[in-house]
C-alpha cells in the first residue's frame, strides 16, 4: 500500500519545479495493474481518494490511486482488457489495436528487430550500471590501500627523524607512478586486458608482502601495539563490505 503513497509523492516531486505554487499541481493518478486481488474484496478495480473522516465528504486534493484486479477477466470492457493484456497470442484478443501491436511485435519482421534491440538496449544499460558499480569498488579498493602504500614510505622517514611535513611528501610523492600508469595502461587497454589478472594478481601479493613484511612487525611495537591489529581488522572489514555492496 505505501508503494502507491510512495510512487504518488514521487510524482508530485518530479514535476514541481522551485518556487512554484502548490495551487499549479496537476491531478495525478497512480494505477497499479496487480497480479492477484491485493485488496481483498473481489472486486475488478479500486478508486483510492482521500476524505475527511469526520464529514464523510471528499478532500479532494487531487491525488488518485486505482488498484485494477486482473484476475477478474468477465465480459466487461475493463475485464477484455485484462484479458488481453495476459494473453500471448494476438488472435485470441478482444481490442484490435492491441492485437496488432502484440502480432507486429511478435510475429513481422520489422516488429521483431525492434523488440530485440530494445532488449538489448535495455541489457546494455544494466551492464553499464553493473560496471560503473564495479568501477567504483575498484576504486575505493585502490583509494583505501594507498593509506598503507603511503605509510610504508612516511614512517620509517619520519622514524629516522625527517619532519612531519617531508615524511609525508614522501608518501605522497611515492604514488605519482599511479596516475602516470593509468595512463599507459588506458593507452595500452587491448593489450593490457589479456594480462591484467595477472598484473592484479602480481599488484596484490606484493601490496601483502609488503605488509606482512614491514608494517606488521612496525605497528607490533610500542605500548599501543593492539591499535595496529583493531585497524587491520576494520580495514579488511571494510573491504569485504565494499565487495559484497558494490560487487
């Protein structure tokens, strides 16, 4: 039920332009076409409005909700209608004009192509936003472990007594070749891609060699030694997050 209340503000949300007077929303109509009977009462359709509890009367704000019930598919024109619309074979339909339509879809050849590249129109669009998701986690991934590629770089100068400030253009400046890469790799795609899971594969065993190599052994000492393992914890935790919500 709160889909359509939903749907219904979404609507009126979509059209108002800034600033503009309440007055000037048009009357909308939400219609929910629905499978099974969701409201209970076996009736073929449902006209939804607003009243005033206590007068009985209208409120009338112009905003309306059907509910169509396709199960109920009588000799009526609402109920041919419903037939039609989960009837899969043109000839067996009651509007002309949707039969035509499903036959030239279905059954011409002009129809069919045009059906098919919207299908595939459509493919195209969800694998596009398939890999921007995907892009996405690669790049929060390769944001989040620059922090410890940095830091290998920054601590031990700043541990052999180099400034704050240059310890950190240290880090910095260790990640130039990145972006530089970046490029070569966009310039070289065809030839890179063959190869790039194992580029990745080399990428990530020498980021963890490195880590078990010297950070670990670096965050073990010290008074605040757990702090080290409390944040390798939240960092792995927080890659396996972005993994299973960006895929």
């Amino acid at each position: 039920m709160k889909r359509a209340r939903y749907n219904s503000s979404l609507i009126d949300a979509n059209v108002t332009e800034p600033g503009e007077q309440y007055q000037n929303l048009n009357e909308t109509y939400v219609v929910f076409i629905t499978e099974n009977d969701v409201l209970g009462e076996n009736l073929p359709i449902y006209h939804v409005d607003r009243i005033i509890r206590e007068t009985g009367k209208m409120f009338n704000d112009q905003s309306h909700i059907i509910y169509v019930n396709s199960q109920i598919k009588d000799e009526t024109a609402l109920g041919k209608l419903m037939h039609d619309f989960t009837c899969t074979n043109a000839k067996d339909m009651y509007y002309e004009v949707l039969a035509d339509r499903v036959h030239y879809f279905k059954e011409d050849e002009k129809g069919v192509a045009i059906m098919c590249k919207a299908m595939e129109d459509m493919r195209n669009e969800a694998a596009k936003m398939k890999a921007a998701a995907g892009a996405l986690a690669l790049s929060l991934g390769i944001a989040i472990q620059n922090f410890p590629e940095g830091a290998i770089i920054s601590m031990p100068l700043r541990a052999e007594g180099e400034s704050k400030g240059k310890a950190f253009a240290g880090g910095v400046l260790s990640g130039v070749v990145e972006p530089i890469g970046a490029v070569v790799t966009i310039l070289a795609a065809q030839l890179v891609i063959p190869a790039l899971p194992y580029l990745l594969s080399f990428a990530a065993g020498a980021m963890l060699y490195v880590v078990v190599e010297e950070l670990i052994p670096e965050m073990s000492q010290g008074r605040h030694s757990n702090l080290g393992t409390v944040f390798f914890a939240v960092g792995f935790s927080v890659m396996m997050v972005l993994d299973v919500a960006l895929g």
